[in-house]
C-alpha cells in the first residue's frame, strides 16, 4: 500500500523543536500510556504528536524512515534524539531529569531490572487485552496468554505485599512501566480486585496529580503540553 492511499497520514513528519519533548502515540496504546503518565505526573511540558494505528498511519514509509522504522508507538524526539519503545523512553526520562528516579543506585537498576521484566511478562496482559478488542484469535491462543498474563500479574501483586512501591519508598518508573502496561485488564477481563496489593497501588498512583485513564489523558489530535 502506497502512503498516499493510508487516509489522512502526514506525508512527512518534520524534526521538532530540538528543545522540547516530543511524544508520539496513540490514546488506544498501553505503551504509549506509560511515558505520557510520566510526563503527566512529573507535571513536565511536551508536544505530542498522534499516529493513528487504526488508520495505519504507523506503516507509512514517512513514519518508519523518519521516525521509528518499526513501525509502532510510542516514540520520543528530544535534543536531536529519537528513543524508540516505551521502556527505553522512561529510561531516558528518569536519566536526563532525575523525576521518578531511585535515589540509590541500586534501586536505579532494579527499576531497569522491572523494566525488562515487565516487558517479558506484563505483555501478555496487554496481549489478552488486544486479543479480547481487536482481534479474533482461536481460542487456544487465549487459553496460553491468559494463565501468562494472571501469573504476571500474581507476581507484581506478591511484590507489593507490604509495601507502597515496587522499589524503594517513592514512585519511580518501575511502577510507571509496569501500572501503565496493565492499566487497560479490565478490557481483557481480567478483573483487578482479584489482585489486592495492585487496586491499593494502583489507586495511590490514580490519586497523584496528573492521572487520567489513558482515553482522557492520552489526546486523539497533536496537542502541545504547557507542563505545571
Ligand atoms: N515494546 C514496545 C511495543 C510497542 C507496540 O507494540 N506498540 C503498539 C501499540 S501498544 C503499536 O504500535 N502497534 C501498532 C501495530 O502493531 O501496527 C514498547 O513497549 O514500546
């Protein structure tokens, strides 16, 4: 398929201002939902920029020799840079602003260590999500994703037994990438008060300053972030 013939898709996407945070994204996205929390809670100011998956705009020839030529979201433009894939973004957040960062070393790389983790194991939560709205797979693939995502999500909720955090006292990207990843269950039937130590974790991050259910936080159109 020709760019052209993809409705409505840019047919070039021009370098932003080098100065800014730019996010690119789209509201549907679980991983687009993990750096737009981030950057809604830290109160920080960005532009983004929306890619309309349900249209294809993410497998225009633009879109994947100009800005991620994997043709997926989320993707950040900063100082010249393109980060590409949701945990690599809140690596680089937390590393160039110090916001949702551990404060030991440590804690810095077990924040990495739930990053990777996550990206291994609370991606099935997000598969049976897809497979539940946007796709019809057989029945059988269901039944191997969603005893991996229950697990994943078993595992996160024994971490947080007596504790407030995943790691170390305070918010930090580990939450945010593991919350964020997890935050559309519900839409793959996987009911969150069946996890008690993540709807109490949960909600102390849906009651931060900030917080919105990804369909509100995350805009349909480009939209610029005057930040707090
Ligand atoms: N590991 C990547 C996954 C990115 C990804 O799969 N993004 C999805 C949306 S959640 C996407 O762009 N899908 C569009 C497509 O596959 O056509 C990350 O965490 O950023």
């Amino acid at each position: 398929m020709t760019d052209s013939a993809i409705s409505d898709a840019p047919t070039g996407y021009a370098a932003p201002d080098p100065d800014r945070l730019t996010l690119y994204g789209s509201f549907t996205s679980s991983s687009t939902f993990k750096p737009m929390l981030y950057l809604s809670l830290s109160g920080l100011s960005f532009d983004f920029r929306t890619v309309n998956l349900k249209k294809g705009w993410q497998f225009t020839a633009a879109y994947r020799e100009q800005v991620n030529r994997y043709g997926k979201v989320p993707v950040l433009q900063h100082k010249g840079l393109t980060i590409v894939d949701s945990n690599v973004i809140l690596d680089y957040l937390a590393r160039t602003t110090g916001v949702f960062e551990p404060s030991s070393e440590q804690h810095r790389w077990q924040a990495r260590e739930w990053l990777a983790w996550e990206a291994a194991n609370i991606t099935n939560v997000a598969k049976v999500r897809h497979y539940s709205r946007f796709r019809e797979v057989h029945p059988a693939v269901m039944d191997y994703f969603r005893p991996e995502a229950e697990a994943a999500l078993s595992f996160v909720d024994q971490a947080l037994e007596g504790r407030d955090w995943l790691v170390g006292d305070a918010l930090s990207i580990a939450d945010l990438g593991c919350w964020g990843r997890m935050v559309f269950m519900a839409e793959g039937g996987l009911e969150i008060e069946r996890w008690p130590n993540i709807v109490r974790w949960s909600n102390a991050i849906k009651a931060m300053e900030g917080y919105a259910f990804p369909y509100d936080l995350t805009p349909k159109k480009d939209r610029t972030f005057a930040g707090r």
